[in-house]
C-alpha cells in the first residue's frame, strides 16, 4: 500500500444526523414511503465497510472516506499532503492517463480533507461503476509516492491552497477560534501552514496507518448496492485489516486568538456545540437557528436575532452555525464587515447571543422549523454529504437516520434551549480576530469572557 519510488521507478505503473440501531452486517433501513429518500443499504464487501443509496439518477457518485484528517496526523501536514497526493501515478496508471480516461468516460474526480476525513471522490455516468471503483481502489491500495511528484505537483498545489486559504480572514478566524478552543487534535491547523521536514517516507507511514478496514468505508449514491459489494469486493481486496486511528481527546479551554489582516475583517465567537451521531444535542443545534443571521427570504435581513443586529449596521453580515464532529462541536458566531462597522456592531452582536434567555415560543417554532427545513433538504438533495455518511459508519457502525435527528428537533422546548445557553455561556468563549488590530476590540471589551 502507498509503496514509495524513486524517479527511477516511474516506468512500473472529506454530521450531526443520529445513526440508526442498525449493525454491519447486510441490511437495509427499511422506512415508510415519506422516507423513501433517507434509504440506505450497508454491508461489508471482503472486509471493506460500504453504504449506498440508489436513487435512479443518470449520474452517480462514489466516495472512499478515511479517517486521517488533520487531528490524527502525527506530523502537520501529513493529512494535507496525503489529500494531494490522489489521482498521482499508481502502479497501473499515470497521472496524466487518468486524467485521459475521466476525460474520455464523462466524469468529475476531487478530494477534500477535513479535521476528521480525508475523502476521495469521483462523479459519474451511472453505468461507469465498475471503471470509477477500479480507480478509486487502485488510488487508495497502489499510489506510488514518487519523490518528484511530491516535490513538483503536490507540494506547490499545497502551499497555493494555504495562500488562497489564509488570504480570506473569514477562514483564518475560525482556524484561530478552533485554536483557542481546543489547543491540540482539533485546535491544529488543517491545512499545512506548518510543515514539518517530512517527505514520502513519512506520508506513505502514514497511509499505512490509515489506510485500513477499519478506518475507512466506501459510500456511493446513485448506485445499485449489489453492484457496488461486487466491485469493491473485486478493487478494494487488497485493503489490509488493522485498527483505526486515535486522536487527542478533545477538551475545550476558550481564550482569544488575534491576527492583523490587510485582506478583510471577521472575528469568530465560539462555545462548546453539539457533537454529531449519538452525542448529537438538538437543542444546540436549535440555538444556531434561534440567532441565525442568514436570512432564506431574499433582500431581506430575516426575524432571527442576528438578522435584526444586521438591519441595524449596514455592510456587516453575522451568522451563526454548529460544526458536529465525532466526539464534541463547535458552536460560533461569524462576524465578518469593515473594522468601524465591526467595533459598532459586535456590541450588539453579543447582547443578541446573550439574550437568547428572552427567545418566545414563536422564535423557538420558527427555528425548529427552518432546521427541519434544512436537514430534510439536505437528504432530499444529497447536500447530506458522502463524508457525513462515511463519517457515522466508521465511528458507530451505523446508518445517520434523518428522521430521529428531526424527532430530536421537534422535542425541544424553551427551557431546554434557554438551559443550554445559559450553560455555554456562563464558561468561557473561544474568540478569533483577523483584520486590523489596532481598531477591532479584544473579546472582554466587548463582554466576552474568555
């Protein structure tokens, strides 16, 4: 797996639904006609984890999920060089003869990594399974790491995306309130802004480690299930058994994390959220609905909290939202405008987090029912990602099941909405500021504890 070459061998040829209570063995989720969209099949295909979901589309989609992002690297850098090395040679193909195929079939190849996932992607013509399968095997169990493609292809595209990345202050704000949050695993960067003097030897250590069984499944949409067991069962034998990768517990400090910025101004307010799969915490999630921000009714600011501090400082946008990973979350405000707009709205911005205690039953309607809205257009859409899926399979062995997430809205009431809050609240903030520094105001001047 992922066997290291020299140059002279280059002629040997990415969360937060509930799981349901089902197990790895071959089953399906059987659910009521109104559910049909929320249906999927899971099985194990020679030792290889898979879920699908056919949906009768002419296209299709086909994910390799692996448990590798940024919190389990040992090395910075290691999970973002790991993503870019997909789709280089492997030993039955070169770079450029895949990109020669994709292009002739009709088709779309893409990673992504996350602080928990690296994902490798491909889209599809629906009849094109069996080739997309193949490929995707040949990537995860036969990449060459070959240490001119590292240094001419991987590494530049690396450190384009960092530059890209940190030239937006609105990415960085939140990199800097997941620092002041959790300090290590999910406080490290995700991308490689630091990178440590590694090279192939240490990657291809680190698929290994990875790349196994255990730690990774193969989720696609748009796809007969018998099929996919039979073509990953053929392309993904040669996956070796082994254990799943650790991370460093997640344990939330708080504290404040500020960075001059000539690009843009944003500063991220963050507080412990809701975790995903069975740790998820519905009325966490209700909260980011209570102060919303991003109104869905178009030239106009919306009801929510946050929308009525936006009608008030033109130019500022404020959103709020709930990151699920595995094992906790981040809940956070993004704030984001010129520097003088900002030192007049966070103010406000704060005294609306802070008056969530005063909410209505008519605010608490309205945001159930706009994250109903919005986990059901998730499934109905496929916007619930191939990663989110992977994601609940590899941790819990289960399938994410809309329906109990959306029980598990419909449950909440004032009081449980109004204790949450009060609980993040009364701890510390974990605060991100990118922009200029010598206006922006620090998180106590604002009434922030941290």
């Amino acid at each position: 797996m992922f066997p290291v070459r020299n140059a002279v061998a280059r002629g040997v040829s990415r969360q937060w639904l509930r799981p349901s209570s089902l197990s790895l063995q071959q089953s399906r989720a059987f659910a009521s006609p109104a559910s049909a969209p929320f249906t999927y099949e899971i099985s194990e295909a020679a030792g290889t984890k898979i879920v699908s979901k056919d949906t009768g589309s002419p296209t299709a989609s086909l994910a390799v999920v692996i448990k590798a992002g940024s919190r389990y690297q040992t090395l910075p850098g290691l999970s973002h060089a790991l993503e870019h090395f997909a789709f280089k040679s492997t030993l039955k193909r070169s770079s450029l003869f895949i990109t020669r195929e994709v292009e002739l079939m009709g088709g779309e190849l893409g990673t992504s990594l996350s602080r928990e996932n690296i994902v490798y992607k491909a889209r599809f013509l629906r009849g094109d399974l069996p080739y997309f399968t193949e490929l995707l095997g040949d990537v995860v169990t036969k990449t060459k790491l070959i240490p001119y493609e590292y240094s001419e292809r991987v590494i530049p595209t690396m450190e384009n995306e960092v530059n890209v990345a940190y030239s937006n202050p609105s990415y960085v704000a939140l990199e800097a309130a997941h620092a002041s949050a959790y300090h290590h695993g999910l406080g490290l960067d995700k991308l490689s802004v630091v990178r440590k003097n590694f090279g192939v030897e240490e990657i291809a250590a680190f698929a290994s480690a990875a790349f196994n069984q255990s730690n990774l499944v193969v989720v696609g949409s748009g796809v007969p299930h018998a099929e996919l067991n039979k073509y990953t069962t053929e392309f993904f034998a040669d996956v070796p058994a082994g254990k799943a990768l650790t991370a460093h517990a997640p344990t939330y400090y708080g504290g404040e994390s500020r960075a001059w910025s000539r690009s843009g101004n944003s500063v991220v307010i963050a507080f412990p959220g809701s975790a995903g799969g069975p740790a998820f915490k519905a009325e966490l999630s209700i909260l980011s609905y209570i102060l919303g921000g991003q109104s869905t009714i178009k030239w106009s600011s919306g009801n929510s909290l946050l929308g009525k501090v936006i009608e008030k400082h033109p130019g500022v946008t404020a959103v709020s939202k709930n990151i699920a990973y595995s094992d906790t979350g981040l809940f956070y405000v993004a704030v984001d405008g010129s520097a003088p707009s900002l030192v007049k709205a966070l103010p406000d911005v704060v005294s609306a987090i802070k008056s969530v205690s005063n909410i209505t039953a008519e605010d608490l309607k309205r945001a159930i029912q706009n994250a109903k809205f919005d986990f059901y257009t998730a499934a109905e859409e496929n916007a619930l990602s191939l990663e989110s899926i992977g994601q609940s399979i590899i941790t819990t062995g289960k399938i994410p099941q809309v329906q109990e997430s959306i029980k598990s809205l419909e449950s909440v009431t004032l009081d449980s909405v109004k204790k949450a809050a009060s609980t993040i609240l009364a701890g510390k903030a974990a605060v991100g500021t990118v922009g200029d520094l010598h206006i922006l105001p620090y998180a106590s001047d604002i009434g922030l504890n941290v």
